[in-house]
C-alpha cells in the first residue's frame, strides 16, 4: 500500500497540496480491504465511487470558495465512512466520529512520518462536518459544512440519485451548479 512505501515519495511532491490525503485514503482503503457486499444498504463500489468523487469535487469548490481543498477532501472522504465500513446507512453521520478518530489517530502516530500531522482542530471540523451533513434543510454559518452538504448533494444527483424538494438537495444543488457557473438545472423527475 502506498502508505506503506511512504509515498508520495518526495520527487514526486508537485501540484496541489494533498500528500496527507493520500497517505489517509490509503490507510482507509487498507483497513476496507477485507469488506464485502454481504449486508450492505449499498454495494462497495457505490462508496469508493462516491468517496472518490465527493473528494474531487470538494477540492474544486474548496479552490473556488477559497478553502482548503485538503481539509475539504478529507472531509469528503470521511463523510460516509461509517457506511463504507460497516454496509449501514441510519444515523452514518453521527456514527462515523468513532471511525474518524481512529484512521486520523493512527495517521498522526503511525503513517504520516514525514508529513504534518492532522491537527485536533482539522479533525474536530471534519467530525463536526460530517456529523450533520445528511441534514441539507439546515444551514450553517461553517463554511467546511456547507461545502461537505453542496458536494454531497451534487455529487449524489451525479451518480443518478433521485433528489427531493422537501430536503432542500435541489435547491443546494442548483445553487452550486451555479456558483460554478454550469448551465443545468436539477430537478424532481416525479413531479409534473
């Protein structure tokens, strides 16, 4: 595993700024390594697909909302992974905090060697983040939160999810679509 070789290796630390990312996927992808789709709400690839994206996707609204595009994706990353780890879906927010401390502890004392450790601060955002992500009607005046809700909720409609109004996901969707200035609109396919 990456984490392992300690990569990236330094010759190839160029573009933005993610090595810590890299380092956490890795680790969270060696931990996943013996799951299976027995039991699950939603298959595996479903989560990696979903993970994978959310991260790419927080990293561009990051940029443009002048975040930290890492402390986005990580939280992206972190955001379902109560699900990804267990194939269960109720309260995965909130359930995922015992999950996010574990993989940022064992990061910080054994994995990130060379690399700046993730900070309590960064880790108590992302815990705080991903705690009330699935709740898109509330806003917050956290910019990480609000960024982990929009790249949830269009990344989910991506993926060919079905939105509703009564969530408010079409209107956060719509909303980012254009802050990013995309000319499409999201709508409720069930209703005339």
């Amino acid at each position: 595993m990456f984490h392992q070789n300690e990569w990236p290796k330094p010759i190839a630390r160029k573009g933005l700024l993610v090595w810590r990312l890299n380092r956490v996927l890795a680790l969270v992808f060696s931990k996943a390594q013996e799951l299976t789709d027995d039991d699950r709400y939603l298959p595996l690839v479903w989560s990696y697909m979903h993970m994978f994206s959310t991260m790419q996707i927080g990293k561009l609204v990051a940029i443009k909302r002048g975040l930290d595009p890492e402390l986005a994706a990580l939280t992206c990353l972190f955001h379902d992974i109560y699900s990804l780890m267990t194939g269960k879906q109720t309260d995965h927010g909130p359930k995922a905090e015992v999950y996010i401390h574990s993989i940022i502890d064992e990061y910080n004392a054994e994995i990130r060697k060379e690399l700046q450790p993730i900070t309590d601060e960064e880790k108590q955002r992302i815990i705080s983040a991903v705690k009330v992500h699935s709740d898109k009607t509330q806003a917050s005046s956290d910019p990480l939160i609000e960024l982990l809700k929009d790249v949830d909720t269009l990344d989910s409609y991506l993926h060919g999810f079905s939105q509703d109004t009564e969530s408010k996901r079409i209107e956060r969707g719509n909303n980012l679509l254009r802050e990013l200035n995309i000319k499409h609109e999201i709508f409720d396919p069930f209703i005339d």
